[in-house]
C-alpha cells in the first residue's frame, strides 16, 4: 500500500472540524483544557504556513449550558435561541484563545442556501479567501439560530466536508470521541480492529460504520463516512481522529498513524 501518510506533511489547506465531546465536558460545560491545546496546535500550524479553517459545534449545548436548561430543548424556537446565545459565547472563546498566539478569527455561519445558490457560494468562497489571506482564522459553524429542516446540513461533519470542497482543501481532519473507523463495533466486539487507511469507500466500509443511513454506527461513524465520501470525491485526504487530545492534529499532519485516513479520489 503507497504511504498515503506521508503526503499530509505537505497538506496547505487543513479543515478542522471539532464536535461537541470534544471541546465541551459531559456537564455541558466547556472543557477549557481541550479547546486551549486546540488554539496552541491550530496557532502552531499556522506559524508553519498553513492555511487553517475550523469547523466547530456546540452552539447548541453551550447556549443550553449558559441558559440553565435542563436539556437540550424540543422546540425550535427554543433550540434556535439557544443556539444564538451558545454561539456568541464559542466566538467569545475562540477570540480570547485564538489572540493570545497573535491570531484573529472571524466567524461564518451557513445554511444550505449559501452553498445551492452559485452568487451566495461564490460570496462565501471569497470570504473564506480573504480571511484567510487576512491571516485570520475562519471558525465555521451551521446558522443553528435560522436553519430550519429545509436548509440545514443536519450535522457538522457533513458541514465539514462541504466546506472542505468549497475551499478546496487537502486535508480534513474530524476530531470526535472515537479513534476512527473500526472493522466491527468496538463497543461490542472485542476482536474490533481500528482501520488505519481506507483506499475506497466500498460496501465492506459501509459495513464498517453500522451501515449508511442507519443513523447509529460505530461510535457516531455514519455520518462522518458520509462526510468522508463528499471530501474524498472532491479531491481532499481525511482523516478521522480521537480528539480527545487535540495534539493528535500535529501527529497527523507530520505523517504520523493516528485515526483512520480516508485517501482522496483522484480527479477523473
Ligand atoms: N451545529 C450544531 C451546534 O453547534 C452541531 C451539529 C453537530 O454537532 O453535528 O450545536
């Protein structure tokens, strides 16, 4: 098999995307120790050279923290407020961490109209491009407060992938609380083995991950393949990774075996 690894060391475009077990606790509080090692390594990869853009969630679970709420609420109105307040407290923390390594952030938050309508792409397209000629760091979230059912990604790994597109990346790097692909479901199985690369997502794969469409696969993996393909087909390496060390960034882009690597089509 080609060391598809060692190409990611030359990876200049680098999407992140980070979910909601990583950078918050399971009391719905942010896990300040995680999202501080994530600002360090994304500032770091940015003094290399390299152009970062982070996809992050949590508005949701964040705003439903600093409300009080119970639980996440049933009722759009309700998710959507919470999710304005959430939001504006991630940016809040982003800028804070982001500017103690010299960098500034600058926030973009989607629907899927902005990706449909070609003049409201382009638009975004060229936000991303001066932002990141800027030296800024685009952080990317889904526009929770206005997406309804019609509009929305529905998850951010997905968001990831489409953003991974837009900008043309080369690598796409998803942070979640599983290792990465494994051949069985590790809960269960004990001869479960992590997958190191995946050539081509085949039915085998599919498999793999619980089974598209299935909405529960192996640790959350459905969506994350789904994602996997959208990127891979556009021509962007991924990797899905533990982020429960956001270091594990740096190991993955000096070529290192971490998480499963989903190797780019090439273009046909
Ligand atoms: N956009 C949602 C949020 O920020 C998260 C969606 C996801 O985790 O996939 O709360």
């Amino acid at each position: 098999m080609k060391n598809y690894r060692e190409r990611l060391k030359d990876a200049e475009t680098i999407v992140i995307k980070v979910g909601t077990s990583t950078i918050t606790y399971e009391t719905g509080k942010l896990n300040l120790g995680h999202l501080e090692k994530l600002a360090f390594v994304i500032s770091d990869i940015r003094n290399l050279g390299k152009k970062v853009v982070l996809v992050t969630s949590g508005a949701i679970g964040v705003g439903v923290n600093k409300l009080g709420l119970k639980e996440k609420p049933g009722v759009m109105s309700e998710k959507q407020a919470a999710a304005a307040i959430g939001q504006c407290e991630l940016m809040h923390i982003y800028n804070k961490m982001f500017s103690k390594y010299g960098y500034v952030v600058g926030q973009i938050l989607l629907t899927r109209e902005e990706i449909d309508f070609e003049e409201r792409r382009n638009n975004v397209i060229n936000t991303f491009s001066k932002l990141l000629e800027y030296n800024a760091i685009p952080v990317v979230n889904e526009n929770d407060s206005i997406a309804v059912e019609e509009i929305e990604f529905g998850d951010n790994d997905t968001l990831s992938a489409i953003v991974s597109k837009l900008i043309g990346a080369d690598l796409l790097i998803i942070l979640s609380d599983i290792d990465g692909l494994y051949s069985a479901d590790p809960r269960t199985d004990p001869e479960a083995k992590l997958i190191p690369v995946v050539e081509e997502i085949n039915d085998e794969v599919e498999k793999s991950a619980g089974g598209a469409g299935s909405g529960r696969g192996t640790g959350g993996m459905v969506t994350k393949l789904m994602a996997a393909r959208i990127a891979t087909q556009a021509g962007t390496d991924v990797v899905v990774a533990n982020g429960g060390n956001p270091c594990i960034i740096q190991d993955i882009i000096s070529g290192q075996d971490s998480g499963t690597l989903f190797v780019a089509q090439p273009s046909s």
